[in-house]
C-alpha cells in the first residue's frame, strides 16, 4: 500500500466535494475512483477530497453518487468510505 501521506502539501488549500469547505490539504482525505470503486489516491488518475466530517456524515453518499465513474449503490459507498477511515488511521 502506497502511503497517502506523500501525495500532500503542508500549505496547498483544497475543497471537500461534499461540503464544499477549504481546508489544508493534509487535513482531507485523498480519494479516486478506480474499476474496484472508490480509493484512496495511490498517484495515478484523477483525485477527490473528502473532509473528515463528510467521511462520517450520513449525507455523504449523495454526494459521491453523483461523481463520474462512482458506484450506484450507496451502501457500496458507505462500507468503502468506512474501510477508507480504517486505513487513514493506521497512516495517523
């Protein structure tokens, strides 16, 4: 597993998809959506952000339903963003 961590900057601003805030880049989680469903960024392909909150709200399937290539079933979501959070914590 590539570590997230080398894809971010201590100063670059940028935009949570779901709530739309502006955070450090450090600070959100970096995400892509690949054949097997969403992911975090492994330096290949287009990437997303996705605020801690966001990865824990309950509306945050709305949101990533509608990006291109992402899976149609929220709950396929929700167990992908969890399994995501496990990971980031591991990187903490």
């Amino acid at each position: 597993m590539i570590n997230a961590r080398i894809f971010s900057s201590k100063n670059a601003v940028r935009m949570c998809v779901c709530c739309r805030k502006r955070l450090l880049q450090w600070e959100l989680f970096r995400l892509k959506i690949s054949d097997k469903g969403i992911g975090l960024f492994d330096g290949n392909g287009r990437s997303f952000y996705l605020c801690k909150e966001c990865a824990s709200n309950e509306k945050m399937p709305l949101s990533l339903y509608k990006l291109k290539g992402a899976p149609k079933d929220k709950n396929i979501i929700k167990e992908q963003i969890e399994e995501i959070r496990i990971q980031w914590q591991k990187l903490d």
